[in-house]
C-alpha cells in the first residue's frame, strides 16, 4: 500500500499550520514595532530591524506560496484566511495598495471574505485620513530605504 498521498497530505496540513503562526508572528512583531515607534519613538537596533524583517518576508513568502496554489487546491477557508492576513501584514508595513489588491482577492470568497475585506480596507482609511495612531511618515524597517 502506498502513503505517499497521505504523506502529501500531512505535510501540506503541517504547511499551512506553520504559515498561520509566521503570519501570527509577522503580524504581532510589526503591530508591538509600531506601537512601540509611536509612543516612545525608540529607534530599533539594526539586530532588532533584522529579526523583524526575516520574519515579515518569512510569513509574506509563504502567505504567497499558499495563495498561488488557488485553482489546485480545494482550500477557500485557508486561502481566504491567507489573504487577510497578507492584507493585515501590508497594512502594518504601509504599503496600501497590496493591502487593496489582497482585499480585492478577499472578497471573492464569500459573505465571509465581503467582510473581512470591508473591515480591513474601514482600518486603511481610518489610516489613510489620519483617524489612527500609526500615520506617521515614518516606516518599518524594512520599508525605510536608511535604517
């Protein structure tokens, strides 16, 4: 008997799981650097600048790998969960229009998806106009061209 299409399956399961926590990780790592830079206004060290951007691009690549697999694989819950938080991560690293095209993606699976990316595209225009307190011109780490 041959498992290799079990293997198959418990390692794309493993997969997935483990790009959820990156994004977890990407995500809390960038919202904690930019709470932090607006209250207290500590610059990082270039070890700590680093760290944050090896996990972001870690969680991005992957949240990418998965995505592309859309049309393969029978996967709508994990690809819209991908999508959102692509959409989150570029929210937090200020580059708006990923965060647009991951939501123009994200409706597109179902009233669940409608809503998430309603709520993410109501917190970029909460940013976009000032409403919140990340919008200042400066950027994170890996979007500031002189660390």
């Amino acid at each position: 008997m041959k498992f290799g299409f079990l293997s198959r399956i418990f390692e794309g399961a493993l997969s997935i799981e483990k790009t959820y926590n990156q994004c977890d990780k990407a995500l809390g790592a960038l919202r904690a650097y930019n709470e932090k830079r607006q209250q207290e206004n500590v610059p990082y060290s270039a070890s700590e600048k680093a760290e944050l951007n090896n996990v972001v691009s870690i969680a991005i690549e992957n949240a990418t790998r998965l995505v592309e697999k859309e049309g393969q694989r029978n996967w709508p819950g994990v690809f819209r969960e991908m999508h959102k938080n692509l959409a989150n991560i570029y929210l937090e690293l200020e580059e708006y229009d990923k965060v647009r095209e991951a939501c123009e993606r994200l409706q597109n699976y179902g009233e669940v998806g409608k809503l998430d990316a309603e709520e993410v595209i109501k917190n970029l225009n909460e940013r976009e106009n000032g409403d919140s307190p990340s919008t200042d011109s400066t950027h994170p780490p890996s979007q500031n061209p002189n660390p």
